[in-house]
C-alpha cells in the first residue's frame, strides 16, 4: 500500500514536473514569438522609410555614389525580413531593385536639373531628404557606414536640398510667366535669388542661375512696364 501511494506521488511530481517543463517552453516560444514580431514590425518601418527616400532621391537625379549606402542596408533590412518572415516573396522585386542600386557607379554631381512644380511637391521633396539624412545619421550610429561616407553623404543631401530649392523657385517662376502672373514670378526669382546666397552650390552654378534670373527679370520688365519695375524696386 505505502509503494503504491509513493508511486502515485512519483507520478503526480513528474506530471508536475513535465507540466512546469511545457509551460516553461510555451512561454519561451511566445516570448520569441513576440520579440520576432517586434523585429519584423522595425525591419519593416525601416525598410519602408529607406525604399521611399532612397526612390524619391533616385528621381531627383542624385549620385548613386551617395545612395550606395542606403540600397545596401535596404537589401540587408529585406533579407533579414525575408528570414524572419519567409512568405515575404512579395519583397522579392524590391530586393532586386536594391540590389542593382547598390551597385551602381556614378559620376559625381548630378542633381543639376532636379526641380517640382508646386510648393506641396517641394515641401515633400524636401522632407524625403530630411529622412534621407536622418537614415544616414542611424546608420552611421549604428557603424554600418564610415565617417567619411556620412559626411560625404550629409554635405551632399544638403546641396540637394538647395538645388532642388533653387530649381523648383526657378520653374514655378517660369510657369507664373507662362500664366501672366508677374508678381508671382517675381516673388519666385526673389526666393531663389535669396537661396542663391547661401552656401552650398558651386560658384560657376550660381553665377548660372543668377544670369538666367536677370535675363528673365529684364524681359519681364520689358514686357509688363514700369508697374513691375516699382514692384522690384519696393520690395
């Protein structure tokens, strides 16, 4: 009777046991459960930022020199994805794009022509670059770029920012003469003429804009009169 009882209690303790062992382990796979998802969920809010920026900067003709960085640490960001989560085909096109990004050669000082038309497409321009200059910081925190490359990299999303600034006054300027609206050209040409002062660009550039702005004020005035000439002449 006693060797029965022991036994029943022998049992009971491995059940016991064998239960704390299967919690034990259940909770070990939410926990990794939950910080997997936890990764995923960063991956992909970084990958997100990085894809959009890295396209956004793409069509405003910058070096891919510059970008090289960020399509690299996209490619990884997608990869690390792609593991955690491999039903994630849907990156497959997206992989490949920053793939070939990464690899790209450049010539140095593009961004010449980059410009938009509205003042809401400038404001988003200008907060891609903004992020893209963000993502370098993070990266660089992070070591997954040198020194030099961030600075290269800041001091170049900085000229973008201006140039794109400068452009962009330029061709609503442009589209206000299109329109007969003087007084907005004016106000553009003024904009521009005060991005102009800033450093950033090189001098032959600027001289460059600065012709083609009192080339386009002079006809300006010519064809409107004397009423724009005061307007100038006041502001």
């Amino acid at each position: 009777m006693l060797l029965t009882n022991l036994l029943w209690i022998f049992a009971l303790l491995l059940l016991m046991w064998a239960g704390l062992l299967l919690a034990k382990w259940a909770l070990q796979q939410q926990s990794e459960h939950y910080w997997r998802l936890r990764q995923l969920a960063a991956l992909e809010d970084r990958r997100r930022q990085m894809y959009e920026a890295g396209r956004a900067l793409q069509q405003m003709d910058t070096d891919p020199e510059i970008l090289r960085p960020l399509f690299e640490s996209l490619a990884r960001d997608i990869r690390h994805i792609q593991t955690l989560d491999p039903g994630r085909q849907d990156l497959d096109r997206q992989l490949k794009e920053a793939e070939v990004a990464s690899k790209q050669q450049g010539a140095g000082g593009g961004a010449g022509s980059a410009a938009v038309a509205t003042e809401q497409e400038l404001v988003v321009a200008q907060r891609h670059i903004q992020r893209a200059m963000q993502i370098f910081v993070d990266l660089y925190k992070a070591e997954k770029i040198s020194a030099s490359q961030f600075e290269n990299a800041r001091e170049s999303l900085r000229t973008l920012g201006l140039r794109v600034a400068v452009n962009s006054s330029l061709l609503m300027a442009q589209r206000a003469l299109d329109m007969e609206d003087g007084v907005r050209a004016m106000a553009c040409f003024r904009r521009a003429e005060s991005l102009l002062s800033m450093r950033g660009l090189s001098a032959s550039e600027r001289q460059e804009k600065i012709n083609y702005i009192q080339t386009e004020r002079e006809r300006l005035f010519a064809s409107k009169g004397r009423g724009l000439l005061m307007l100038a002449s006041a502001e």
